[in-house]
C-alpha cells in the first residue's frame, strides 16, 4: 500500500497521466499501464480465456486504472495496454513496490500520493502484482512444458523392468506433479502447494538417479565367471549379456534426468529465488559430467572381462573376436550414457534459453468503457 507522506490526501485532484508504472525503480518498473492509440494491435491480440483464474485477478488489479489514466467526467471507449517485464518478475521476491505516473514526454510527473490510496491498493500490492506478472509470463512456457511432459510420458511407458516400484512411482509421481503443475497455470495460477512439492520431486529423483548410478557402476565392476571346461563361448554370451542388460540402467537413468530438467524449468517460472535455480541449473549440468566419468569404469570393466578369454581349446582368431564382441557391446553402453550426457545438457540449455527468450516484456491490452474494463487480450512483443 503507497502511503502518503503529505497531510491532506483529499485536497489533491488527480489530473491526466500518460502512463503509470509500478516497481522499484520508475526507470525499469516490473509493471506499466498506459493508453493505446493503436487500435490495429487491439484487433490483432489474442483474447484470453474468459474462464481464467488470472483474468479474474488481473481484471481485479487493473480496476484502478481508468480513474486514474482518465479525465474525471471523461466516458465513452478508450484502449489501454499493459507491459509486464518477465525479467524482473521472475526474479523478484515482492517484497514491495511504489508507483509513479509519467507524462507524455516520458518524465516522472507525480508519485503515487496524487491518488486515492483505496484505488491504488490493489496494484501496488506487491504479492498480487507480481503473482499475477508472473503467471502471465509462465503461460508463455506451456506449449514447452506439453512436449517435454509427452516426451517422458513415452519414456514412463517404456521403462525398463529393472526400474524398481519404488522408484518407479518416484519418476511417475514427479510426472504426475509437473501435468498438475502445467494445469493450474493454464487456468491462471502458480499454486504453491505445487512449489513446494517440487522441493520433495527433486530430492527423491535425486535418490533416485544416486541409486541407479552407483547400481550401475556396481554391475559393472561384477566379474564374469567362467565356468566352462572347455572352450569361451558361454563367457562371451555372459559378457556381452551384462553390457546390454545395463543399457536398461542408462535409459532409466537419461528418463530420471529428464524428468529432473523438466522439473527444474517449471520450478524456474516462479517467481523470486535466484540462486537456488542458478545451483539447481549447475549441479544438473555436472551431473551430465559425471556420465561422461563413467565411461572409463565402463571401458576398464570391459577389458578386465577380456582378460578371462584364454583357452587352449579356441584359436586365438577366435578369441580376439569375441573379445571385440564384448567391447562393442561395452561400448554401445558407453553410447548410450553419453547420449544421455547430451540430452540432460541440451534440455537445460534449451530451458533456460527459452526462460530468456520468454522474459521479454509481456503485452496485454484491453479496452475501457465507462470505467469499466473489457476483454484482456495478449498480443505479440
């Protein structure tokens, strides 16, 4: 709530303003609403749903805005456009705002203590300002959010056998919690019962992804016991058997990842907490690195399975072949966890690409008649 710091609010007449913009700095505000002389960009705005929880808010937020912007006695249609700066709004704790008007020439006029701190109530309050913000500039990442939730679909559905049931609901139950996510802020809202159960997501896919990692390289390190009498061609069959069962682990391990990227973009769209998306960002890069790591305890597993192809009973023709049999399937392992490597990386390069790219200022317009506002419609940058 802007307070006024001088004695007589109800001598002060408000007079014609340009624009208002809320913030802490007029100079970058997170919020600013101002007419629109473009009708063309009106016509051309996609309306948004009449249903939305958001434009319930917002419409409830903006309520303020044509006494304000409008000359008292002044009646009939006007077009108005509000800029939300997704930049500042997806880092900004909201912990308080202050309000300025801006004339025509792009000059601070006047502070808020101009108006009426009942009408201003509403917009400057700095939770809803920035909640509804903030939402806005989500939505923006839904279509994103749908194709990454269809893609791990497909990879719950495909899960290996050796993915335990309890893991198992693990990278299901994030799945499930990351659709509801995406549901609420199609329909307006960033809840946060749903972002503080992205905390429990994380943690537990983490257990998760420990557990299938250190499983991995424990199968690895499993000798091959050679239990023929005669000949080495039951220890090939073993050897490249082991190799292709842990191609199981690291497709359930590039799901696990995945899911963790995912759930780490939708946790980056509320707003405030910077440094904790910035070291969740960074410890899912390194953890890519640390597959790239594995593939030296991948190839020296393979060798020391070479070594127990001796035979006095095999040519030495032979047993160099199924040696190299042993290693390819080695290194089809090795492949595939690098191309898991790849993937988580590029995911969250391309989230948080997309978190820029979407942090662009937002665009809303609507239009006013007889104070009282109309559709909001979005419209391009």
């Amino acid at each position: 709530m802007i307070q006024d710091s001088h004695s007589n609010l109800a001598e002060a007449k408000p007079s014609l303003t340009h624009t208002i913009v809320l913030g802490d700095d007029a100079l970058r505000p997170g919020v600013r609403v101002a007419p629109l002389s473009d009708e063309e960009r009106y016509r051309a705005a996609k309306p948004m749903p009449v249903d939305s929880m958001l434009t319930s808010r917002l419409s409830t937020s903006l309520q303020a805005v044509p006494s304000l912007l409008v000359e008292e006695g002044h009646r009939g249609k006007r077009l108005m456009e509000v800029v939300i700066d997704g930049e500042l709004v997806r880092a900004k704790d909201g912990v308080g705002l202050r309000a300025w008007t801006v004339d025509t020439n792009g000059k601070i006029s006047e502070h808020a203590k101009l108006f009426e701190a009942d009408k201003l109530q509403s917009m400057v309050n700095a939770a809803a300002v920035w909640q509804v913000a903030s939402v806005v500039v989500a939505q923006k990442h839904l279509a994103d959010i749908s194709a990454k939730l269809d893609e791990i679909r497909k990879g719950v559905q495909d899960v290996s056998d050796f993915l335990n049931e309890e893991r198992r609901a693990k990278v299901t139950g994030t799945y499930e919690y990351l659709a509801q996510a995406a549901s609420t802020i199609s329909k307006g809202e960033l809840s946060s019962a749903i972002r503080t159960e992205l905390e429990s997501c994380d943690r537990e896919l983490t257990q998760v992804q420990h557990h299938l990692q250190q499983e991995l390289l424990r199968r690895c390190d499993e000798p091959i016991e050679h239990k023929e009498w005669f000949g080495t061609e039951d220890l090939q069959k073993d050897a490249v058997t082991k190799y292709e069962r842990l191609k199981d682990l690291a497709r359930d391990l590039r799901l696990t990842l995945k899911t963790r990227a995912l759930a780490w973009y939708v946790m980056s769209l509320y707003p405030g907490e910077p440094a904790l998306k910035q070291a969740r960002m960074e410890r899912l890069l390194h953890t890519a690195e640390e597959f790239e790591a594995h593939l030296r305890t991948i190839d020296a597993s393979a060798e020391r399975d070479c070594q127990n192809f001796s035979s006095l009973w095999n040519r030495s023709t032979t047993l160099e072949i199924r040696k190299t049999e042993v290693r390819e399937a080695a290194q089809a392992l090795s492949a595939d966890l690098v191309a898991g490597a790849h993937e988580t990386k590029k995911d969250v390069q391309a989230s948080e690409a997309l978190l820029l790219t979407h942090d662009a200022p937002t665009y809303l317009v609507f239009e006013v008649e007889d104070g009282r506002i109309g559709e909001l419609r979005m419209c391009a940058s």
